[in-house]
C-alpha cells in the first residue's frame, strides 16, 4: 500500500465520494441522466433512456454505502500500486478503457439477452480492470480474502473472474452487473497486452513486467 496516494488515484476517490454526497441531496434525478440505460428507447417518461455520456459518468454513481464502500477500497488498495507502475497517464487511460468497456460489454448483454430495462452504476467495471491489471503485475503478491485467508493476487483474479462468469452465465444473483465486471476484466487484458506488445498492432508503451 502506498503512504502517498498517487493523484489520478486519488482523484478518482474523491469524484466518486462526491458523486455519492450529491446523490444524496438529489436523489434519483442523477440516475436519471447519468447512470448507464440500455439502448432503445426508454419505457419510462421521466427516464431519457441511453445517452453517450453514460459511458462514463455510470462508473461515479453507486446505489448504497455498502457498494461505494467496497469499491473506493478496492481503488485504493490497487489502484495506486498500478498507478505507481503504469505512470499517472496511463493509468488514467487504462481506468477509462476498462470503465467504457464494461458499459459496452453490459450494453450488448442487456441489448442481445433482453436483460429487462434497468440501469447500471458504480465504479465496478473500472476496479475489477484494476483488480486484472494487479494479478498480472504482481502475481505473486498475497491478497487477504476476507482479511483473513492468504492468497496469491494470480489465483483471486482467475477465481474471482471465474465467480463472475458463472453468477452471469446461471443469474444466480439477481441486481449485479457481472458482465460489466468481466468487460473491465477483458478491456484491460487487452489493453495490457497491447502495451506488453504482445497484439498484431505495434504498441505506443511496452510494460515489462
């Protein structure tokens, strides 16, 4: 863990605990325009429906306390160490690739698999990227799952994204965008492996790890 947190990290952390604040004075209408809706047109009267800007502004929004809470610890905990490795810049790219792609990757489920007409928010696709980017950096870092049981960062990145396939694929839980998970998995794979250029397209930065 970093003593000083690093900027986009921090950054990050304070627009989503603002983001939070402000949903407490106005409620519902920040959900309204900003939280993620599916494509087509909206059932609702007082719901605009899809515009481009939720690609973005989805991943400031959470529903309770609990969820926020459990993923600006996430952002902490990993993303100033990748952020330390990558360089701020990119780290604000590769946070932003793994946002847009899982709003991408939950709107074609939703699109193709008529997964009703709900919206989409929090900051989850943009940290499971984070979590990804952490397993392949530092695959043999411990990760303490539930504070309490050790294990190496590779191992909890595959479990967990194995977890999230099987709990999208069955809908076992019902209320969790597990598909936006996976889209920020797969988005910064992709992206990761550009930069290692290891993709038919000539990369702008190799990582070396």
């Amino acid at each position: 863990m970093p003593v000083e947190m690093p900027p986009i990290t921090r950054v990050l952390l304070i627009a989503n605990v603002v983001a939070y604040l402000l949903q407490q004075v106005f409620g519902d209408a920040l959900l309204v325009h900003f939280a993620l809706w599916p494509l087509g047109p909206s059932p609702y009267g007082d719901v605009p429906g899809f515009e481009p800007w939720q690609l973005v502004t989805y991943a400031f929004l959470h529903g309770n306390f609990a969820h926020i809470a459990f993923n600006m610890l996430a952002l902490w905990m990993f993303g100033g160490p990748i952020e330390q490795l990558f360089g701020s810049r990119p780290f604000a790219l590769y946070y932003a690739v793994c946002v847009v792609g899982a709003a991408l990757t939950q709107l074609a489920v939703v699109h193709f698999f008529d997964g009703g007409y709900q919206p989409t928010l929090g900051a989850s696709g943009g940290v499971f990227g984070l979590l990804l980017a952490y397993g392949m950096m530092f695959p043999h870092a411990r990760i303490l799952v539930y504070f309490a049981i050790p294990m190496p960062a590779w191992l909890f990145v595959t479990l967990y994204g194995g977890l999230e396939l099987f709990l999208g694929v069955t809908g076992s839980q019902v209320g969790v965008a597990h598909f936006a998970h996976l889209g920020g998995l797969a988005f910064g794979f992709v992206l990761i492996q550009y930069w290692r250029g290891r993709l038919p397209w000539k990369p702008r930065r190799v990582l070396r790890r």
